[in-house]
C-alpha cells in the first residue's frame, strides 16, 4: 500500500481516517480516508486493489463532508 500511495503522489506516513476494500467504476480498489483539518470534511482517495510501486491509477480524489457554510 505505501509503493501505491508513493506512486499517486501521496505521503505514505500520512496518518489515515480509514482503510477499506471496495469496488469503484466496476474496479476492486482500495478506499483511504484522510482528514483535512476543517470540521466534518474528509479527502477520499482510491486506489487499484493491484496498484503498487511504479503503478498509479488513482481511480478517484474527491472531498467530501463538510459544513457548508
């Protein structure tokens, strides 16, 4: 997972929100949640389940939450 991250320009030792498996676009990846510093927001990142080093493919790259004002 860290070669993968590496790979999408993503810092490896960056502590996650979360981790799960799940499928995007009909694809397995992998669904990793960051916080962003800002009340209820959250970065949601995935990945290829088969991404490593080399190998990006980042499959989405989206915020979400939030407090809308």
């Amino acid at each position: 997972m860290d070669a993968c991250l590496a790979a999408n320009g993503l810092d490896p030792d960056r502590d996650t929100a979360g981790v799960r498996p799940a499928t995007v676009d009909g694809r397995e990846s992998v669904l990793v949640l960051y916080t962003t510093g800002e009340l209820a927001q959250f970065r949601l990142v995935a990945l290829p389940a088969d991404c490593g080093s080399g190998e990006s493919g980042l499959l989405m790259d989206t915020t979400v939450g939030g407090t809308g004002g």
